[in-house]
C-alpha cells in the first residue's frame, strides 16, 4: 500500500489516532486529552492561534527570518518584515484593539485591502481571542453593512482607500455609507491612512491607525478554547443573505499546518505565495494562517495577474522572491494565458525555484492545466475545497505521494475526507456517475462547526438533505480509479473567478430598479472567469423604456450594490421568464440554453414557447 493510501484508511479508520498525532506541531497551552467527542475536535484543549503563528517562531530564534512579503506593484513597493518585527506591530495592533475594550468573545470587523496591516489586524484579533471577520475590499456599502449588522464588531478596522491598476478606490465613503445603512453602530472605527486617498475622520468615533498604534501597550496572548471561534467569514447563500462560517481555533490550526506539509509539500523557512485575497478563504488559510503556523515566508501581493504591469507579474514575484509553492485561481492563469500566449514574459524570468503551481477555487479546464504544465516545467496540482472546509476537500497530496495527474479531477479526497457521491435517493453512485458531492460525517478538524448565530440555517444548508452526510452543493462523480471529478454547483451559487456570488443577491439588486418586474440571474460559463452572471429581466407592463438603456443603467446598479467583484456586465430585457407551473424559474435549463448545452424541456414548465425566446435573447441582436 503506497503511501497515500496508508495515510488516507488511517485517517478515516483510525482518526483519533491520525488527528492527535498531526496535534502535536501545535503548541498547546492546555494539550487535549480529547481529541473529539464526535462532534468538535480538541474539545478540552486551549491554545492560541497568534502564538503559534509568530510568537513561537520567534522563541525559536528565528526572529530574523522574514514572514511576510508584501509586494505591490499597484503602489511601486516592497516591503520585508520579519517575525520578529511582526511579533511587534501584532503584539501592539492588539494593545491598541484591548484599550478600545475589545476582549475575548467580541467582533472585529476587518475592511482593508492588500497591505500589511489587514494581516495583522487579523493576528492581533486572534491574540486577543477576539472573533475578527474580514469583508472583501471590493464590496458595496449595502454589503458591507449586511455583515456589520449580522457581525456586531465591537470595533472596525478599515483603510482609507484600495489602490487598483487604473483608479483608487475611497474605502472611507463606504464604510461611512454601510454604518449609515446598519443597525449596529461599532464603537470605534481604526482607519489606516494611505497617502494616496487619506480620509476624513469623524470626531469621536474614527481613530488613527499609526497614531494608536503608537501609543498602544504591547498585549499578550490570551488563552482559548480550542473550539472557541477564530474568524467568521461571509460567504454567499442561495437566498442573498450572506452565511456566516465559523472557524474554531484548535481543529483550524491543526489541519492548517498538516496540510502545509502534507498537501502542499511547503517547509518552514521556505517561501509559500498563495495570489489570493485576504478577504477570501484562501487569503486566511494560506496567505495568513497555514505558511505562519509553518514558520514559511508569506508573500501578500497588491496587484493583479496583468495590468501590474504585464502578464508577467506574477513570475517576476515568484522569481524576485524566490517562491517554492505557488497557488492561485485557474481564472488568473487563463488571463495572463490570453495575454501571453506563447509565454514569452515568463522565459524573462529565472523560475528554477519553483516546485509546484497548485490551483483552485473553480474548475481547472484541461487546456490552461496543459499550458501552465507546459510552460512552466513543474506539476500543475489542480485541487478542490469550500471555505465551508477551509482546507483542501480534494488534491494530490505531493506531501505524501505524488499521484499520477488526470487533467480535469483535482485527484482523490484528502486524508480526513471520508467523499461520497450520492444520487437523488441518497444511495452511493457507481463509479463514473454523476450524483451529489458530499463527505461523509464528521467532518474532519478545520471545517465549519457551525454558522455563525445560526445553527438552524446551518443543518438546513448542509446535513439535511443526506443524514449523515454533509453537502458539498457541487456536483460531479467518483472514476474506477477513485480519482474525483467536480463538475458545478448544484444551488444558485455562481462562481465568478473563484469568487462565490449569490444569484439572490444579484437578482435583489436588477429587482430594485423601477422598471423591473421580475428578473432572474444564471452564471454563464466563460472561458477567462469560469462564469459570468447574465440577467435576464421582464419589465414592467406599460414600460415605454427603450430595453437598451435599461440594459446599461441594470449593469451599473449592480456594481452600485454588489461590487465590480461581481463582473456583472450583461442584462438582456426578455418579454417572460421559463417558470413551472407553481412559479419556480427554471434556471437550471436556463443555464443550459446559454451554454450551449443539450436541454430536455422540464415537464413541470407552464409554456414550453418561452424557451426558444430565452435562447434568441442569450445569441443577442
């Protein structure tokens, strides 16, 4: 038996016994006796997560070492801080948050963009054992004061502006909008002034960041449950209401380091660069947490794949810093593809140090996984997970065994992942038959235990539908060889560039122009972002609005309300929507009609004759 298929029976028969050995790279202030009592893992142990991040490094005496890379093209800087320096500014951000009265148990919510001081403020929540919630810098006020309202932050800490390749985005304004729009009014605002939009402060509510941080004791680390919450993160629901994961401390930090090693093949000291955002799953796993616990070198990049200021952006990062690992969305790769075909930017590079280009966050197309693998010279991991899991569902776990790579499946389940496929009835499907993803309970260390003030919603979500199984909401099959093919969600949720957006949240806003009567979201597949929503919307009757303007005046109203994160630049007035005859939109055959797929027209439809005018609209004039 090779040694992933050792490491996955034990992990799955014998998990006590896995998961309490991975334990013991975790420094514990309160080592766990328990290592699940079914339903939470580490349930007696007490940690905290800050510490093992950066304190225990530098008590180590690697102080020295550098931990974080920030590199921005966007604003022509690098710049280098090493643990020890991080120990600092961490140790003093938290100072700052304790004299605003910020405790254990409280929320802070994080706005920020790419800078060093988003991923402090989240280290300096953890050593507080406050719950930080970080909301992407590209989203609306509207959005944002949805989490302020549902979060309750104690405090917010925000910036005065996001700088992008060809504007600078005021962050203030936004922020000042979204408090105008909650119902919770946080005590205190910390606002990071950037020279290139400094922000006005409001009298007793907004504070300076450098100037509080200044004057802020350092604070230590304060010892917590290992099932106390670290971090909510707002991830999109089918019904526009944003789901709040809880990420707890222990069962986090265990599987974050075992994966750094056993998934990634990443080594302390080693240079690891997830090209994400800290807004996203991905920015606090592996931006953030995992390459810290690791003891790696983090790289956090303000820019984008092209336009910062080629496709070869992101190589000259990789080669400049010497980075090992890399991992980013297949979405960034067809972008830099389509505007480097032949891959001529990246032969100006030295890339001789790069052991690994993983991608996720949507499906990896054969033909970007071959010309990123022919290009570059090292295995292309495709891999596949949720924030719901937090850490890697399915991979070729090059830690452990380097399987051979079938273009288009992101391998076989990870060690911890017990992955079934499920038909309609619950019953397991054959081999090369496409069914429900699911995995099976419990859900190994790192996963969501729960939604955030919301267990209702969380059963409904995601351990209803199969008992005993928790629902993925992707679809796809399971081959001979146990390898594991995703296909697409099985809910409204579309995946723009790895980013999840809620149809509802999109069809809320279309709805909420005055000359809409009803509208309907799909995700269409496009070959640079994995989808892109198109709206289709039926005006009111009596509407003498010519369909073109309203066309324009929709695309800009979403970006009003849900962000240019979005890519919302499609809406198609049509005359009537594909309903059943109890109402439902038939979005699934809408999907199909605009990809081009082969539909069988739902017996449940009250008019078969919209479908032919459905696919007219998607062709277009």
């Amino acid at each position: 038996m090779g040694g992933y298929d050792e490491a996955y029976r034990r992990s799955i028969s014998h998990p006590e016994e896995f998961w309490a050995e991975a334990a013991r790279d975790i420094d514990w202030d309160v080592a766990p006796a328990v290592v699940t009592d079914g339903s939470r893992w580490f349930p007696d142990g007490r940690l905290n997560t800050c510490h093992n991040a950066v304190d225990r490094h530098v008590a180590a005496g690697r102080g020295g070492q550098a931990a974080l890379i920030h590199d921005s093209p966007v604003t022509g800087t690098v710049r280098t801080i090493t643990y020890a320096e991080l120990l600092d500014e961490v140790a003093r951000t938290a100072g700052m948050l304790k004299a605003l009265g910020v405790t254990a148990g409280d929320t802070v919510v994080i706005y920020m963009p790419m800078v060093p001081e988003a991923v402090v403020a989240m280290l300096a929540c953890a050593r507080l054992g406050a719950v930080h919630s970080v909301v992407f810098g590209g989203f609306a006020a509207r959005e944002l004061a949805l989490r302020i309202e549902h979060a309750e932050p104690k405090v917010v800490l925000s910036a005065s502006c996001g700088v992008e390749p060809a504007r600078t985005v005021a962050y203030k304004p936004l922020l000042d909008a979204a408090l105008g729009q909650s119902a919770h009014r946080p005590a205190h605002c910390v606002i990071l002034q950037r020279p290139q939009c400094p922000a006005g402060l409001t009298p007793g509510r907004d504070l300076d960041w450098h100037a509080s941080v200044r004057a802020a004791e350092p604070a230590g680390c304060v010892s917590v449950a290992a099932t106390d919450p670290l971090y909510v993160l707002y991830t999109s629901g089918t019904t526009g209401l944003p789901k709040g994961v809880v990420r707890d401390n222990g069962g986090h930090a265990v599987a974050l380091r075992w994966s750094m090693t056993n998934v990634y093949g990443a080594a302390p000291g080693e240079v690891f660069w997830a090209a994400s955002d800290v807004g996203w799953v991905v920015g606090h796993s592996y931006i953030v947490y995992a390459p810290l616990l690791t003891g790696c070198t983090t790289v956090l990049y303000e820019g984008k794949p092209v336009g910062t200021p080629d496709p070869g952006a992101f190589w000259r990062v990789t080669a400049q810093h010497g980075v090992r690992t890399l991992f980013t969305a297949p979405t960034a790769i067809r972008a830099i593809k389509k505007e480097d075909p032949a891959g001529n930017f990246a032969k100006k590079w030295d890339l001789s140090g790069l052991r690994h280009l993983f991608l996720a966050g949507e499906r990896l197309d054969p033909d970007t996984y071959h010309w990123a693998s022919d290009l570059l010279g090292v295995p292309v991991i495709d891999h596949w997970w949720q924030t719901e899991t937090g850490w890697p569902v399915a991979a070729n776990c090059v830690g452990i065994e380097t399987l051979p790579i079938k273009p288009g499946s992101p391998t076989k389940p990870v060690p911890g992942y017990d992955v079934r496929v499920l038909d309609a009835e619950g019953r397991e499907c054959p081999p090369g038959v496409e069914g429900a993803v699911t995995v099976r309970l419990p859900l190994p260390p790192g996963c969501l235990p729960t939604l955030y003030r919301d267990e209702e919603r969380f059963t409904a979500s995601y351990l209803s539908r199969y008992p005993g199984h928790y629902l993925t909401g992707d679809g796809g099959h399971i081959d001979a060889d146990g390898y594991l093919f995703v296909m697409g969600r099985i809910d409204d949720v579309i995946n723009v560039a790895g980013h999840r957006l809620s149809t509802g949240a999109l069809e809320e806003a279309l709805a909420a122009h005055p000359d809409v009567a009803e509208c309907a979201v799909i995700g269409v597949a496009d070959a640079l972002k994995g989808q892109l929503p198109v709206g289709f919307v039926v005006l009111k009757s009596g509407s003498a609005r010519d369909p073109a303007d309203v066309e324009r005046e929709l695309t800009a109203l979403v970006r009003e309300r849900v962000g240019p994160v979005a890519a919302f630049r499609r809406a198609v007035v049509v005359a009537r929507l594909p309903k059943t005859r109890s109402g439902k939109i038939l979005r699934a055959t809408m999907r199909d009609i605009a990809d081009g797929r082969p539909y069988a027209t739902p017996s449940t439809i009250e008019d078969p004759g919209v479908l032919p005018e459905i696919a007219d609209a998607v062709k277009g004039p």
